[in-house]
C-alpha cells in the first residue's frame, strides 16, 4: 500500500492550502490518520492526528488554523491550513497508523512566503 500525497505549493503569507493523502486501496484497521512536517535538519514533527473514534489532536501551533479530515471508506485525510505563516515551511507527510503497521506518504513541500 502506497500513501500519495499532494496539493502542497508557494503560498503568501495569510493565504491556505488543502493538502490531500490517498492511499493505494483501502487499508482496514485504521487506528489514526495524521499529518507530520519536517523542516531541513530539524524532527519530523506531528501536526495533527484525527483517530478513528474522531478525536483530533493538533500541534500548539497550528490550532485554529489547520483542520484535519477523513474518509475511512476510502483511507484518504486532508490538512486544510489556512492563515499560513513563513513557520509553516516545511515537507508535509501524512501518515496512517492501524494496530499492526504504519503507513507513510512520500511528503509534499509547502512553502509560504513573507
């Protein structure tokens, strides 16, 4: 199974995105869908998750501007980040976690300008 990643790009900053992630088939057992960043020599880090049950978690610094969402039919989550900041630079990679394995998207690069 294969996690595809897209709709990343140069933004101005204020602006948004929608980031999308679709997986290859339909992965059962799906535990939490989520979004990580990493910048060049820093950590991967998360930025938020949505569970299965829908309990959502987001990062400190992207509360109220990114919403996450699913679709568990179809193992596809967006990222809709919006009043973006030069702070949020960074390759964006969704992730699907299940009880037994993850599952890792190839990254998408957003670059927001100042």
């Amino acid at each position: 199974v294969q996690l595809q990643a897209s709709g990343g790009g140069l933004v101005q900053a204020g602006g948004c995105l929608r980031l999308s992630c679709a997986a290859s088939r339909r992965i059962g057992g799906v535990r939490y869908m989520a979004w990580y960043r990493q910048v060049p020599g820093k950590e991967r880090e998360l930025v938020a998750s949505l569970a299965t049950g829908g309990t959502t978690y987001y990062a400190d610094f992207v509360k109220g501007r990114f919403t996450i969402s699913r679709n568990l039919a179809s193992t596809t989550s967006h990222l809709q980040m919006n009043s973006l900041e030069p702070e949020d630079t960074a390759i964006y990679f969704c992730n699907v976690k299940t009880v037994a394995l993850q599952y890792w998207g190839q990254g998408t690069l957003v670059t927001v300008s100042s």
